[in-house]
C-alpha cells in the first residue's frame, strides 16, 4: 500500500525536482527562477486541489503557501525575502485566473523537466 505523502513533502520534493533540473540545464538559479517555479506550482496544487474536492479552503491555500515559503527560505535564507514570498502568492492566483492555466502550467513544468535545452 502506497504512503500518502503530506503537501510539505509533496512541495519539497516538487521543488527539489524542478529546481535541480533547472540547475542542470543552466548551472545556476536566480530569485525570479525561483518565484515562478514556486508559483506556478503552488497555483497546481490549488488546481490539483480543487479538481479533486471542488472546494479549497484557506487552511489548505495556507498548508501550500507555508511550505513553499518554508522550502524557499530552507534552501535560499536571506536571499529569500517576504517581499519574494508576496510575489509568489499575488503570482500564483494571478495564474489560476487564466483561462490556459492548465495547458501553460504543462508548458512550464515540460519546460524545466526536459533533458535538452
């Protein structure tokens, strides 16, 4: 029987994945790779959320954002600012409010996974 994972896991394991790949193709990462990749998967998760129950709460919207906040200054400390956080959380419900989000978020998360750039 497979293991639930919680979402702090689900996001840092998301997280290490994309950021690792991205770092692979372009040896290096800056604060705005990073804001659009916690970004676009926070704004996932939400989606993935609220296909599977209809709802999304504001504990569930702040579970994802606390972890991807907490990812991010994990592995990024001073250089991650709340400034940065905000970003991610005005950019990740601006990206639900689009019509494409679904196809755009596939485009992205491609984007950064493939092998070649």
């Amino acid at each position: 029987m497979e293991e639930q994972l919680t979402i702090k896991e689900v996001v840092y394991r998301d997280m290490d994945t994309l950021i690792m790949a991205k770092v692979n193709k372009n040896e290096s990462i800056d604060i705005n790779d990073l804001i659009d990749i916690s970004s676009y998967l926070a704004a996932s998760l939400f989606r993935e959320r609220w296909k599977q129950k209809g709802e999304l709460n504001e504990e569930e919207i702040n579970v994802v954002l606390g972890s991807v906040g907490d990812f991010c200054h994990d592995h990024f400390g001073e250089h991650f600012t709340q400034e940065d956080f905000d970003k991610i959380v005005k950019i990740a419900q601006l990206l639900l409010q689009k019509p494409t989000f679904d196809t755009d978020s596939k485009d992205f998360f491609d984007e950064i996974i493939k092998a070649d750039s």
